[in-house]
C-alpha cells in the first residue's frame, strides 16, 4: 500500500466520514430484510437489468478460484460464479483455502496446480505474490473495469511497482460495534460516542448484570483490529501509516498508550465473556453469535467487528436494525477511527478465461449479485446503493464509497505476512498473550517490536 500512503488524508476528513456514518446509522430502525429499494427486482437476482459488460464466450473452459471464506459467505460467492457460468459458459470451481494463504498458495504451485484466481485478504499477500513471480497483471479489459468502476485509492492497494494486480471485490468497514438492543433497553445504556462513554455504557451493562463485551480472541486478527481503530484514533493517520510501514518501532510511546487503553476493557474483570481464557477459545462467528442468542442473559451485550458481522447475527433469531443494532467505534482521540479492510482477486494462471472472471469481478455486475444477499460490502462505486437489502448496510455502503480515498487500510494487512497474518505467530500471537496479560504492556511491546522486525527485514 506505499502510493496510498502518499495520498493526503486528515483528521478532518476522517471526521467527515464518521459523521455521515454515524448520522445515516440512526436510521437502523428497519428490520433485516427491506427488500423494497431493490433496483433489480428479489434480493437473489442475479443479472444486473442494463449491464454494458461484454463477456467472451468460454464453453469448455474450466476455471478454479481460491478463497478462505466459509459458511454464508462462501455459498453467496458461489451464486455469483454461477452468473458468470450462465453469462460465459465456463465451469467454476470454488476451492476453500486455509489461512495464511500465500502458504497455501504455495503448496498448490508447487504441486503444479495454482487456482486461475485467489482472493487475497491483504495488500501484503498481493506484493509476496508478485516477488515471487505468482501473480499475472490485469489485462487491458479488467483494468479498464478497474478505472471506471473504483475510486484512485482502492486502485493503488491492488498495485505493485505501478502494475494493477488486484480487484478489490470486497471491502469491510472495520470501525463498527453491534450490540443487543434488548440488553440496551433493559439497562437503559446509551450509544456511546468517546472511549470514555464506551467505558461508561460497558459500566451500565455490567451493571445490569450482563457481561459488556464478546471478543473473539481465538481468532488473532479481531485483536490486531481492536488495536487499530484504538491507535488510528488516538495516535493519528500519519503514526499509523509510519507503524504501518515499520518506520516507527512497537517500542513507540504511542503504541504503550493504546495498549494501557485496550487494557481499560481487556483487563477489567467481568468486562469480557469468559474473561481472557474464555476469549481465547472464542472464534469470530461464535462471538457474534453468542451476543445475539439467550434471551435476556445473552453471554455479552457488544462484540466489535466489521459489516461482516451481518452474515454471523443471521444466524441467530436477531434481525439487523431492531433486535441487533450498531454504532461507529468511539473516538478514542480527536477523530473517530475509520478502518477498512478488503479481498482482493488476483489472477494466478493468466487465460482468457481467468483475464474474463477478473473483468467480471471488476464490475458492478458481480459486486451486486453479492450486495443483494447481504453480509457484504464493495468498494465498486458503480453499485447502486439500493442493492444492499437493509438501511444499515445501505449507510454503511454509502460511507465507504463517500469516503473516496480518505480511509485507513487495516494495518496488519499491509504488514508481512509473517507478522500481520499468520495464526499463532507474530501480532496475531502477541495480542492474544496481551489479552491473556493485559498488564504486561512494556513486554508486549518488546515482542511486537521483535517479531516486525523480522518479518519487515526478510520481506515475508
């Protein structure tokens, strides 16, 4: 992500975003499935009336494409190859990979059978992938859909040394938390709008006899984002690009003083469901889950996490908009934090057929196949606002795309894989022993600093 860092973004314009986002989330009233805004017809239509999008016709052509995504995610993604099969006469074939991926990538290639397309979950991945002589640029009809249909910013994370490499089918706001609306009422808490309202609404829940916060600590990458929205806030766009980067060590005061904050809520006891033990046996899709089910005594009354969040609450009997709502992450600093996150698709074995899927991921066609099903947001501002089935996710679309270029990419994204994205090693690893011991924050710190360096000196 160097070009992005480039780009000059402000306090302002990140307070700018927050306010529209946090003015359009008051309209959360309407339940889950408002379906009536649709451009095209049901929720799961799959064509997009009056598409330009000009396809070659692939019969006989077999395409695979690589992703981690499971569950929900997984078969609304396949509804959308499904379109592109019907439109081409191609056969795709989804194959599920396992985190991190460039490492399973790599076994495939060196078996001899690379997917044509892997959606990669961070910037770093797509620069390993092109160092090491995997991934194929954009031809001329994917890039052409690239430049018409994203802003300049998420153009500049899908490239590597000035060639387009990646689509951005999938963006995240990361700046969110859920909450129990019914846990809300019965203890009369408020949305809070500072850390120090967090705090204050986390003390009126606790109060009430429920748990504040679900965090799902068995997962690393929740935990390397609740520090990311706390230190873009507080530290500031320009520091966060510099930790980003590895300009300025872990050992950096501003990095102690998000810890300590983190620590306000990681270490309280009674504030998070299971206290840190239970945490960290708690995957992602169960913390959200488990916030949303058990009547009045849910196991807690917050989980934060990204849009995402909407595929795991309709799993649970909560509708999104009344009996599970929302709120932008409060200012821990001047601006309230504006994260983002992204998959990107990049074309592995270069065929017309692979060139073809990536122009079809590239457009609006695609993007709004999956935006109707929910659980999903793009950073393709060609797709109608009126896609996304419910008012939360139409205000959380139209704040990303607002945003233009003015947003943080998710920071242990753009690290090296060895230290932003790997299981059980690096950050992942060292946010899970922080919220095992929230007050070793000067070790943590050390530990940080030592695996970065690592992992930025070797590039991987």
């Amino acid at each position: 992500m160097r070009a992005m860092s480039n780009t000059i973004r402000t306090d302002r314009a990140l307070t700018t975003l927050t306010a529209l986002l946090a003015g359009a989330l008051v309209l959360t009233a309407c339940g889950g499935s408002d379906d009536k805004k649709d451009d095209n017809g049901s929720g799961s239509s799959a064509s997009t009336s009056g598409s330009t999008l000009t396809l070659p016709k692939l019969d006989g052509t077999t395409l695979e494409v690589a992703a981690v995504w499971t569950g929900q995610e997984q078969k609304n993604f396949k509804q959308v190859l499904a379109e592109f099969e019907k439109r081409t006469g191609a056969k795709v074939t989804f194959v599920p990979a396992q985190d991190p991926i460039i490492n399973f990538l790599g076994s495939k290639i060196a078996g001899g059978q690379p997917p044509d397309i892997a959606l990669l979950p961070q910037p770093g991945a797509i620069k390993q992938a092109v160092q090491k002589g995997w991934a194929k640029p954009l031809g001329a009809d994917a890039l052409k859909e690239v430049q018409k249909n994203y802003s300049q910013g998420w153009q500049d994370i899908g490239k590597v040394g000035g060639k387009q490499y990646g689509v951005y089918y999938k963006a995240a706001n990361k700046s969110l938390i859920w909450y129990n609306t019914t846990v809300f009422e019965n203890a009369g808490a408020k949305e809070p709008k500072t850390w120090q309202d967090l705090l204050t609404t986390a003390q009126t829940v606790y109060d009430s006899g429920v748990t504040p916060f679900s965090v799902g600590g068995a997962d690393g990458w929740t935990l390397t984002d609740w520090f990311e929205n706390v230190y873009l806030s507080q530290a500031g766009p320009d520091k966060y690009d510099q930790l980003a980067q590895h300009k300025i060590k872990w050992t950096d005061p501003s990095v102690k003083q998000a810890l300590t904050t983190l620590a306000q809520i990681w270490g309280k006891k009674g504030y998070v469901a299971g206290d840190a033990d239970g945490a960290l046996q708690t995957e992602f899709p169960a913390s959200v889950t488990q916030t949303f089910t058990g009547g009045d005594q849910p196991k807690a009354g917050m989980v934060y996490e990204g849009d995402f969040v909407q595929v795991n609450i309709g799993e649970t009997k909560a509708k999104v908009g009344t009996g599970a709502k929302v709120f932008p992450f409060p200012a821990v600093g001047s601006a309230a934090p504006v994260v983002s996150g992204g998959d990107a698709a990049v074309i592995f074995k270069d065929s017309k057929g692979a060139q073809a899927l990536a122009t079809f991921l590239a457009s609006p066609d695609a993007a709004t196949i999956q935006a109707k099903l929910g659980g999903y947001l793009s950073p393709n501002k060609s797709v109608p606002n009126s896609a996304y089935p419910n008012e939360v996710q139409r205000t959380i679309a139209k704040a990303l795309i607002a945003s233009g270029d003015d947003f943080r990419f998710d920071m242990s994204d753009q690290a090296p894989q060895a230290f932003g994205g790997t299981p059980g090693k690096g950050e992942w690893k060292d946010l899970q022993d922080f919220l095992k011991n929230p007050k070793d924050v000067a070790g943590t710190q050390a530990k940080l600093e030592k695996d970065a360096a690592a992992a930025y000196g070797s590039g991987s």
